[in-house]
C-alpha cells in the first residue's frame, strides 16, 4: 500500500494519524497463513508513505523502514508459497540475501 502523506491527517475519535490508522487495520487482515487460508484475508502488506511534494528519490519517508519492510513482505509470501505448493521446486533457499537489490 502506498500512502501518501499530502493526503495524511489526524483523526478526531482517538488522535491517531489516518495513516496509522489504515496500516494497523490492513495488518489486521494480513494475517493468511497455513493452515489459516480463508478468503477475504491477506497474505502480506507492504505499507508505505511517502511524500508526493518531495523531488525524486526523496520522497519515501523512512527508506530504511521501507526497505525492511519489503524483505520481511517477500519472504513471507515465499515462505508461505512453499508450505501451500510443497510440490513447486526451489532452486535455492529462501534466505534475506536473496531479497536485496
């Protein structure tokens, strides 16, 4: 999910800002893993905010974060495509390395 923070704002009922408001209730959802495979829940979320009035390559808020973030995201989903389709073939191990670049 990319959310812009041009767009962010404070929410009235509990002073949260709506971006945190709509990562946590996506999280909420990401939780589809074996053997919890039910529709209408996601396999991973990869929140990101940026900044639209920024130059280019300014604009992601907290790169670091964002960078973690996406590592975590696909080794999740490639693990977990490995517990749902045992018979799929990987060529090599699913490591962190893997994911950089």
């Amino acid at each position: 999910v990319l959310f812009d923070a041009l767009a962010d704002s404070r929410r009235r009922e509990d002073g949260l800002m709506w971006s945190a408001f709509f990562e946590a209730a996506i999280k909420r959802i990401a939780i589809r893993k074996a053997p919890l495979w039910n529709q209408g829940l996601l396999e991973g979320a990869w929140f990101i905010r940026f900044d639209s009035r920024k130059p280019y390559g300014q604009r992601v808020l907290n790169h670091q974060q964002a960078e973690q973030n996406r590592i975590s995201f696909f080794q999740s989903l490639l693990a977990e495509l490995k517990l749902r389709e045992p018979a799929v073939p990987f060529s090599k191990p699913i490591i962190s390395r893997d994911l950089h670049g």
